[in-house]
C-alpha cells in the first residue's frame, strides 16, 4: 500500500485552528489506476507549494482501485483556492469520467492537533459513504 507521509508544506502562523478534508476516490477499473496515481502525483507537487496548506498525505490502494487524501488548511478559502487552480482542477475535469465513487468529509480541529490520524479520518469517511449509499437507495 503505497504511502505518502504527512507533509507540512506551510507552517500555520496565526491560525489556531484547522480545516481538515479527508477524501476517497475509486476508479471504475484497474485500468483507469495507473493514470489516476500519476495524477494524483501531480496534484501532490501542487499541494506541498499551496498557500494555506498545513499538511497533507495520501493513500493509494491500487489493488482496490481507490485512493485517499487527507489535508489540513489554514481556512476554507485556501482550500477552494487550491481545488480551482491547474493542475488540480484540470485533474478533476480530466479524471471524472473514470470515477466510481468519490466521497469528501470536512471537520476542523486546533492546529496543535496536526496531524490527524489515518483511523480517524477512514471512519469518517466510511460514516459518510454509508450515509451517501443509504441516500440512494
């Protein structure tokens, strides 16, 4: 299971506290996993230079076809500025057809809380997907 460790590319300055976004992506098919990664790298490199990010690591589950991020910001502007600049919103444009699911949780924590574990994050995420699924039924 390749991982990429938390990173700090900014320090939070005044900022007490976090927003923080956990994500989980799957493709449709082990074909699409390869690009999806390569991609995902790509957004990486972006994400250690973003204004505002506090830090961030991923998870890619090939195997599974799914992928996982986990990022903490300074604010929700940040974030949204980050989501709306190349190459991460050409990556969203360019990679939704080959989604199956994707699913977001947001929730802020005090910045001396940094970093946020993987555990907890996946059972948001999960909390939120059996939400999402109950929905749709």
């Amino acid at each position: 299971m390749p991982t990429l460790p938390w990173t700090v590319p900014n320090a939070p300055g005044q900022a007490t506290s976090a927003l923080i976004m956990a994500s989980r992506f799957e493709v449709r098919s082990l074909k699409d996993v390869p690009r999806f990664f390569t991609k995902s790298l790509a957004a990486w490199r972006q994400v250690k230079r973003a204004p505002g990010c506090l830090g961030a690591s991923l998870i890619a589950r090939p195997f599974k076809r799914t992928f996982l991020t986990l990022s903490a910001w300074d604010n929700r502007q940040s974030l949204m500025t980050f989501n709306g600049t190349d190459p991460h919103r050409s990556i969203v444009t360019a990679m939704r057809p080959t989604m199956k699911t994707s699913t977001f949780v947001f929730w802020n924590v005090e910045v001396g809380d940094l970093p946020v574990n993987w555990a907890d994050a996946e059972r948001r995420i999960a909390e939120k997907a059996a939400t999402q699924s109950d929905a749709d039924q």
